[in-house]
C-alpha cells in the first residue's frame, strides 16, 4: 500500500498568500517523480495557521528518492537570493496508507 508524507507547516496570517504563490510557482515539480502519486495544499479555514501539504508515494523509498534528490533541489535557493521561508516551523508526519474508498462508479 501506499505512504502518505504531510507536511505541517505553521504559517503567519501575513505570509500565506507568499506560501500559495511559491507553491503555484512550482505546480509540476513532482508530479513527474517515480512512485509519485497526489498532492494536496490544505489552507486552513478554521482560526489556525496550519497549512497541512499532502502527498502520496507508492513507497516510503520513492518519496525518500524525491526528497533526496529532486525534493531537495526544489527547496534549495542560489547563494545570497534564498527569500525567507513563508512558514515559522514545520513538521513531518508519515503514514501507511491501510484502507482506502473512492466514489463508487456505477
């Protein structure tokens, strides 16, 4: 089954639009990876500061192979013009994936 990888991240009222911007800027950055498969950023709604970003891997080795390589690249800047992260803090959380529903299709 499938491994899900959310990253919690606490993000100031202030620098939300910057985080959706940087995020939009970057669509197509891993949907191209092996084992990749869905994303979700979840904006919260309900007085908190905590985006949660979603992924899904076919395996915990595909989502360490995107973090260790095109993952890290993605978050790496050029020395000197790095802009400061949108969010305070972060936090990853990993899960197997062990029941799983779709909309039936009839």
């Amino acid at each position: 089954m499938s491994v899900v990888k959310i990253n919690v991240l606490t993000v100031p009222e202030d620098q939300r639009e910057t985080l959706e911007k940087r995020f939009a800027a970057r669509a197509g950055a891993v949907e191209s990876s092996d084992g990749f498969e869905w994303f979700e950023l979840l904006r919260p709604v309900e007085g908190t500061d905590t985006y949660l970003v979603y992924t899904r891997w076919r395996s915990e080795e595909d989502f360490e192979r995107w973090r260790d390589g095109r993952g890290q690249a993605a978050h790496a800047g050029s020395q000197g013009d790095k802009p400061r992260p949108a969010a305070t803090g972060a936090t990853l959380w990993s899960f197997e994936v062990v029941q799983q529903a779709a909309p039936r299709q009839d």
